[in-house]
C-alpha cells in the first residue's frame, strides 16, 4: 500500500468513526470523499495580513512573552476527493485571543499583543499542515471556533471553520452551526485531546480537509 492509499484509508477511517458514511461507500474505487463543508468567514478577516504570519501564533515578533490561554495544536492533511494530497496549498487560520478579542479594527476591545491572530503556511509533498495557537475561546453570540480559508491552484476556495466537539452545549445554541446538517457537523467538529500525560495543558486536534 503506498503513502496515498495509506493517508486516503486514514481520513476515511475519521470519517466513519464520525458517523459520516459507512466504510464499503468510502472504501469502493470510484466513491469519492466528501468534501469539507463550507462556513461563513465571518467579518473579522484581517485587513491587512500581517508581517508576522506564520503558523506559530504564540510567538510574535518582538515580544518575549506568551499569551495566556491554552496551548493547542491544530494540524491535519489536505486532500482532493481521491483522497490524493495537496502539494503548496496554502491554509491559513484566524481567531480571537483567550479574552475573545480578535486582532480587526472592527472589533471592540483590545486585543492581546502577545497573540499573533492570524497565522499560514502551505502543505507540504504529504499534503500536511501544522499550528501552534490556543484552543479557542468562546465569545459574544459564538461557539470557540477557528476560521480557515484554504486556496490551491486547481481547486475551489474553501473558507470553514473548526469547532470544539467537547463544546456540545455551545455548539448546539451556534447560529452558524445549527446551519450545517448531520453529516457537515461531523465534519468539522473534532476533539481537542490531551496531548500527553506529563504535558495535561496542552490539547491537540487533528482536522484533514477535503477541496473540491
């Protein structure tokens, strides 16, 4: 079996422990995967990317310290709907810091300098990304959510958003969220887990998007 197989059998095998489709759909040749479901952008979208934008959005240039919240990594594949992976696309995330202020002129508040905000990088031959950020917060009218847009050459743009699954309650009062059916949910709602015994703080969270 080789790598592609291999990454295709893996998101398919989350796509069925999420309850999404059963394996003999997603395991046949000619069934493609589903693709990830679109969410609104929202209007906090930075005005300007900013020069500090890596996927790294606890350390800021310039700042020697961390902002406070929770640590969490994001992380992932991209693929197309046969499950092949996507060379050079370009994932990009935003948030609002642990206060719930996201770093835009349009909202209210002042927002932590010590959090980048906004944060990209592009997929590796593996189709693989990775974030450090916080594990997201909620705030006025919305379930703890991160924003991605994700572009490649060849594919439609994808804008979504990740949700918290231990967040049931939030997420089920979530305007945006309710819009989505059954099976969109399953798709972008995924756990935060620890990462390990000896680091407790820390969670991590695995979400592989599919462009269409």
């Amino acid at each position: 079996m080789n790598s592609r197989q291999l990454q295709r059998r893996s998101i398919v095998a989350a796509l069925v422990a999420a309850g999404v489709v059963p394996w003999h759909r997603l395991l046949a040749d000619n069934e493609l995967l589903p693709v990830t479901p679109s969410d609104a952008e929202g209007p906090f979208y930075p005005v300007e990317i900013p020069n500090d934008s890596d996927n790294d959005l606890l350390r800021v240039m310039g700042k020697n310290e961390v902002s406070p919240g929770q640590l969490a990594y994001v992380h992932g594949s991209v693929v197309d709907r046969n499950g092949t992976p996507v060379d050079g696309a370009r994932v990009e995330i935003w948030q609002c810091d642990h206060g719930g202020v996201y770093h835009h002129p349009g909202d209210e508040g002042k927002p932590d300098s010590r959090f980048q905000g906004f944060g990209a990088m592009v997929t590796d031959r593996a189709g693989r990304y990775h974030f450090r950020t916080l594990r997201p917060v909620p705030y006025t009218g919305r379930t703890p959510h991160i924003h991605y847009r994700v572009t490649a050459p060849g594919f439609d743009r994808l804008t979504t958003q990740l949700y918290v699954a231990e967040e049931t309650e939030r997420n089920a009062g979530d305007f945006l969220y309710k819009r989505h059916s059954k099976a969109e949910r399953a798709l972008v709602t995924h756990t935060f887990g620890p990462v390990n015994a000896s680091a407790s703080a820390a969670v991590a969270a695995t979400f592989n998007i599919v462009l269409g």
